[in-house]
C-alpha cells in the first residue's frame, strides 16, 4: 500500500529563520513559503532530490502546530508522509483495520495540490502519518 516518502515534517517557531538555516547553513534548496489557510499552516520545502523536508509555521492562533509549538517551544518532528496510489482506497483499507483517519475522514487539498489524509499518532507507533495520493 505505501508508496515513497514524501516527506518529513518539522514545525517550526520562525518559518524565516529555520529556511535559513536549512538554504545558508545547510546549501539546501528551500521552496518560497506557501499558506495553506485550511490547515492552519504556512509550509517551505526543502528539496532533497530524493525526497522533501516540510518545514511548518502556524497560520493563526487556532492552527494545530500552535498546540505543537506550545509543547515543544523549539520545534520539532511534526509527521512523515508517504505515498498512496489510491487515497480513498488506503483510507477505507485501515479503516477497516482500526486505524483512526482524522479530522472528517474525507481528503483535504494538501501542499502539493493532491489529496491528503492524516492518520492517529497512537495507531502508528507514535508518529503521525500523513497519506498524499501519488
């Protein structure tokens, strides 16, 4: 069912500072900042060539990485994301299995202008998944 790694989450307290950090100090190659207004966040990309660093900003007080930021002042591993070649598919699958999809369960609009689904830290060792149709 997983595809690739798509990419890896940090939140982050200053969305400038930690995109210099990762162009300057790093040499990586940072996207511009993009707000996505639905999930309370603004994102840069780090491209790796073979997959992404998302580095994550709140968009608002009510966005859920204010929570995040709250617990881990200084930022910190947010969620991992892998691939799927059918999101509903996936979605209905774990479902089925016990896996808890968060939010509605229904697809929002992602980063990448694809269909994305979160899934619970507790059913996944800890972590938060996030599913990105391929």
């Amino acid at each position: 069912m997983l595809g690739r790694l798509n990419h890896v989450a940090i939140a982050v307290p200053d969305l400038a500072a930690a995109t210099a950090t990762y162009r300057d100090t790093l040499g990586a190659k940072v996207s511009q900042p993009q707000a996505l207004a639905e999930h309370g966040v603004t994102v840069v990309f780090v491209d790796l060539g073979n997959t992404k660093v998302e580095l994550l900003e709140p968009l608002g007080e009510t966005s859920p990485i204010a929570g995040f930021l709250a617990k881990n002042p200084s930022g910190g591993m947010h969620h991992i994301c892998y691939e799927v070649d059918d999101i509903i598919a996936a979605r209905d699958r774990l479902a089925g299995e016990g896996a808890r999809v968060l939010g509605d369960g229904e697809p929002k609009t992602g980063a990448h202008g694809k269909p994305v689904l979160f899934l619970h830290p507790k059913d996944f060792v800890g972590t938060l998944v996030e599913l990105e149709q391929a």
